[in-house]
C-alpha cells in the first residue's frame, strides 16, 4: 500500500455537531477487511469537557460539498486532552460487529432454538 500525504481541506462531525476548531490527523484505511482508523488533533480544548467516548463521528473531504457523503463515519474509541488541545481516535462502524466492544447477538440464537427459520419468506 502507498501512502500519498495530502492536504485538503475537511469538515468533521461530531454527534451531529460540527466542529469547527483547527484539526489535523491522519485517515487509516488498510483495505482487506480491516477497520478504518481515524486519529485527528482538534485545537478545541473545550472539548475536553464533552462526553466523547462512542459518540459517532464523520469526517468529510471538501469544504463546501454539502451533499457529499462522508469519507470517514465511526465512533469515538479514546480521546486524550493536554493543555492545547483534543486527540481523538476513532474506528469505523464495523467496530460494532468486531472486539470487546461488539454487539453481542443472543437473540438469533435464541429465535434458532425455537425453531423459527428467520431466512424464509411467507
């Protein structure tokens, strides 16, 4: 894999909320499978004082594309403030299915064990 160092400009998003601060960081998409990973640097640090532990997050490219879809979209995994600023890392939203933090899926197994065939139609 390349790795090509770019400069654009970025909106990002945070439960909805635009963050508006200057940011920086990096966008991790290793392909084959692999959750995407975004680590990113915010000079807010009013941010500090926000709940940020798995409050989505979506990072757009471009400035003014307001109907484009984002390039990034996750949740918040750690965030550690200093005295100048935020950083964040994320995983993608596959990060649901996967690791310690999964959705745990009792209930089809549940359903199996009555003998309802959830695949059929009417």
């Amino acid at each position: 894999m390349t790795q090509d160092n770019t400069v654009h400009q970025h909106r990002l998003f945070i439960n909805k909320k635009e963050i508006e601060a200057q940011s920086k960081g990096t966008l991790d998409i290793s392909g084959n499978g692999r959750i995407n990973r975004l680590s990113i640097t915010v000079d807010d640090i009013d941010l500090q004082h926000d709940s940020l532990f798995n409050q989505e997050i979506e990072f757009y490219l471009g400035e003014n594309n307001e109907d484009a879809l984002p390039i990034f979209r996750g949740f918040v995994k750690r965030f550690t403030p200093n005295e100048q600023n935020v950083r964040i890392e994320a995983l993608d939203v596959r990060s649901l299915l996967t690791g310690k933090d999964g959705i745990k899926i009792t209930s089809i197994l549940t359903f199996c064990s009555l003998g309802v065939n959830l695949f059929t139609n009417p």
